[in-house]
C-alpha cells in the first residue's frame, strides 16, 4: 500500500507549475493550539486566479489527522473546489467536491471531465454524511468515499480531480472579479452561519473569533 500523500503539499506543486502563488502572512492564525488538538492554516494568492487555503489537523497520538484545500475563483467564473482528506483510526475519508458560486452555469461537458473520474471508483464504499443546506449547490460530480485499504486510489483519485481543475482553471477567461467575489463571500457567510461538518469542527477547536476571521477572510 502506497504511503498517503499530503494533499496540500501536493495542491502547492501543481500550482505553482502553472501559476504564480505567493504565501501570505497570517501572523497568529497560522498555527493554532487547543484542546490538544493542532491546527496548522495556510492561505497563498495566486496570481491571477484567486486563492488556495490549506489546512492540516492533527489531534493527539495521530488519532485523527485532516487535511483540507479550498480553491476559490474570483478572476475566473469556476465551481468552488475543496478537497479533504480524513484518517480516524485505520479509517480513511477522501472527498472532492465542488461548489456553485458561478456567474453563469459551468458547462456540462467540463463537469463530466469529473464524473468520469468518479465512476473509476464506483466499485468503493460512499462516505455518506447527513443532510446540510449546501447539497442544493454541490456537484454530483463530487466524490466522497471511505475505506480503510485504498489509501493508493484516494491518492489517484484526488489527483485527477486537482489536475483536471487546474487546467480547466488555466483555459478559462476572465470574469468580473467584483461579481464573482460576491458569490464566494455569500457562500462563505452561510456556511459559517449554517455550518457543516468540517466548519463545525473547526469553530470548536479554533473558537468562534478565529475561525469567523479565517474563513471570512
């Protein structure tokens, strides 16, 4: 079995074939310690395209470690993508998906670039998780499996999915940045309001303040 490979690291290197990425200087919020449980955030700009945020969680004796990349667009008119990888124990997570904050529809055939990626591992067990206000505006697209032995497909699968976006990113035109902008800031308000899983488990380990400042901004 392949070793698991970081998810953020691996984001970083393919970016930066492609676009200029520039790390930014979140003073404090960089490495955040509480309840035992470490929190390291990183947020670059890429030049040109929008911004990368990664996070890396890891609880005491390495009972659970998360890994987390969201790409948001406002130069380009794309889906919102974040990725997440979670190891509870032997069990592993890995989710893909990907975000309606578009101007205009993301054109089918670009989406089924994804569903072809996702049917390779129809074969794997979903991660099934429980109702949230986002399902409405997350693509089917998106994948989200777990098993405890496929750490090499996970691998596989969230590469295909980062490639796939990066060159979609690299061929798509400008938008109005403004605009778009806006439809990510909306997205974001809500789902610190409304939450979700991971949201949740960040707002808890973080505290409020820090987390609103962080995904807010």
């Amino acid at each position: 079995m392949r070793i698991h490979v970081n998810i953020g690291k691996l984001t970083v290197k393919l970016l930066e074939k492609y676009f200029t990425i520039e790390k930014k200087n979140i003073g404090s919020y960089a490495v955040v310690k509480r309840k035992g449980v470490r929190i390291v955030t990183d947020v670059y700009t890429i030049e040109g395209i929008g911004k990368l945020c990664v996070l890396n969680i890891k609880a005491p004796l390495g009972v659970l470690k998360c890994e987390t990349i969201i790409i948001s667009t406002n130069k380009k008119d794309m889906p919102l993508f974040n990725a997440d990888w979670i190891s509870v124990f032997s069990n592993e997570m890995q989710m893909c998906e990907f975000y309606d904050v578009q101007l205009k529809p993301y054109p089918e055939e670009k989406l089924a670039e994804f569903e072809k990626i996702k049917e390779r591992d129809c074969d794997l067990k979903e991660y099934e998780t429980d109702a949230h206000w986002y399902d409405n505006i997350k693509y089917p697209c998106s994948y989200s499996k777990k098993s405890k032995t496929e750490t090499e497909r996970f691998t596989d699968a969230f590469f295909a999915y980062l490639a796939t976006f990066i060159r979609q990113l690299s061929e798509a035109g400008e938008c109005d940045s403004g605009e778009k902008q806006g439809k990510i800031n909306e997205f974001a308000e809500k789902i610190y309001s409304e939450g979700g899983p991971a949201v949740d488990f960040f707002k808890n380990a973080v505290g409020e303040e820090k987390a609103k400042d962080i995904i807010l901004n």
